[in-house]
C-alpha cells in the first residue's frame, strides 16, 4: 500500500495518518517532522530549511526531494504512506518519476477537505506532546493521552497560518487535478471526530 494523504495544515492529516498507522502495516513519513527532528538536531538541512518553516513558506523542491528520496530508498519496499507530501506539481511528478523506476505506483491518495476558518481556529488552538507526539486542540496543561508537557509549534501563529493556507491553496488545486486524472483521488469530508474521519477513509482502505 503506498498512500498520500494531502490537504491544508490543521486539516487532520498527522492524526489520520497515525489511525492508519496502527490499523496497517505502514510507514507514516511526515516531511514536517523530517524537517523539525533536522532543525532540533541543527543539521545542514535542519538550518536550510528553519528560515522557510518559519515564515510559513515552502522549503525549495530540489531540497525536500532529495530528502523524500532518501527516506524511501531506507525503507525499500514496505508499504507507505506520506503526510506532507508532495505539496506542489513538482513534486508530485518527482515522486511518480522516483516510483516508476520500480513499478511502484500510488496506490491512493486522501484529500482531507476543511473549511478555511475552521482550520484558522483549529491551529490556534493545536498542541502537540512533547512525550507521545499526540496533537490536541484546546487549552492542555499536560497531555490528555499521556500526561507529557503540551508545546505550541514555531509555525502556529496567525500570520504565518494565513501564509501557508494561502500557499496550499494555490498549489492544491493542481495536486487535486494530477490525482484525480489518474482516478486515484478519495476526498474525505474531514470535520467531525477523528473516528468519524478514519470511517471514512477506513472505507477505501480494506
Ligand atoms: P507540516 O508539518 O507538514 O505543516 O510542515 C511544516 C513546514 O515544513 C511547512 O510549512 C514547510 O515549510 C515545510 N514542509 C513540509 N513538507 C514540505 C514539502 N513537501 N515541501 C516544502 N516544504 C515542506
């Protein structure tokens, strides 16, 4: 199974990937966390990509391409599925170029559909565990999965929020027409519960 999960950040995508995670047997890549783990660690790439993470702006495809690249080539021929990726046209066609050299194709790809004020309310308000990585909207003291310390991400703040909504949109239109060119597109109405949400993805997965 090699899957792509898109749509807005906020939109559900890190928490439907890790409901798919632990039903089947597959790798969640997350380009976000990728990035995050190289800032914390002050990497060569860590410090490349910081200044476009936090303006809200996209880290250039030649960069995050390669990077991607050399996650897949690690993890050989285990199912995937990939959050945050591809997030233009440009990439989109990287990764189908990079399959087809071994007659891997996506085997689908989930569009997680929100309004835009709903997403401007929910990344006001979301907080990640330091401990479990688990993500919550609300006022959290500690974690309710887990009781871990809470932190808000660099990037949630309302100017850059509207940054990067506005870069999604200009570049999810395309995605959206590239998959479902190839009939491989599944949108998913993505307010509700998380549950609700893994329902109706559950329904294109078995
Ligand atoms: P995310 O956690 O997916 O919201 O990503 C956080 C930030 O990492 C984004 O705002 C971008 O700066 C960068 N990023 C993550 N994935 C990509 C990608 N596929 N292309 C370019 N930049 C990315």
């Amino acid at each position: 199974m090699r899957l792509v999960l898109l749509g807005a950040p906020g939109s559900g995508k890190g928490t439907q990937g890790g409901l798919i995670k632990s039903r089947h047997n597959v790798v969640h890549i997350s380009t976000g966390d990728i990035l995050r783990e190289n800032v914390k660690n002050h990497t060569q790439l860590g410090l490349e990509a910081k200044k476009f993470m936090d303006a809200g702006q996209l880290v250039p495809d030649e960069v995050i391409n390669n990077m991607l690249a050399g996650k897949l080539d690690e993890i050989g021929d285990a199912s995937f599925m990939l959050d945050g990726f591809p997030r233009t046209f440009e990439q989109a066609q990287f990764l189908d170029e990079y399959l087809s050299k071994n007659s891997r194709p996506l085997s689908a790809v989930f569009y997680f559909a929100v309004p835009d004020q709903e997403i401007i309310a929910r990344l006001s308000k979301r907080l990640t565990c330091k401990s479990c990585g688990k993500i919550f909207n609300g006022d959290f003291d500690s974690c309710p999965a887990c009781g871990g310390e809470m932190y808000k991400r660099d990037d949630d703040n309302e100017n850059t929020i509207r940054n990067r909504l506005a870069i999604f949109h200009v570049n999810n239109k395309s995605l959206l027409e590239y998959y479902a060119g190839k009939n491989i597109l599944h949108e998913i109405a993505a307010s509700g519960s998380p549950e609700e949400i893994f329902e109706r993805v559950s329904v294109h997965l078995s």
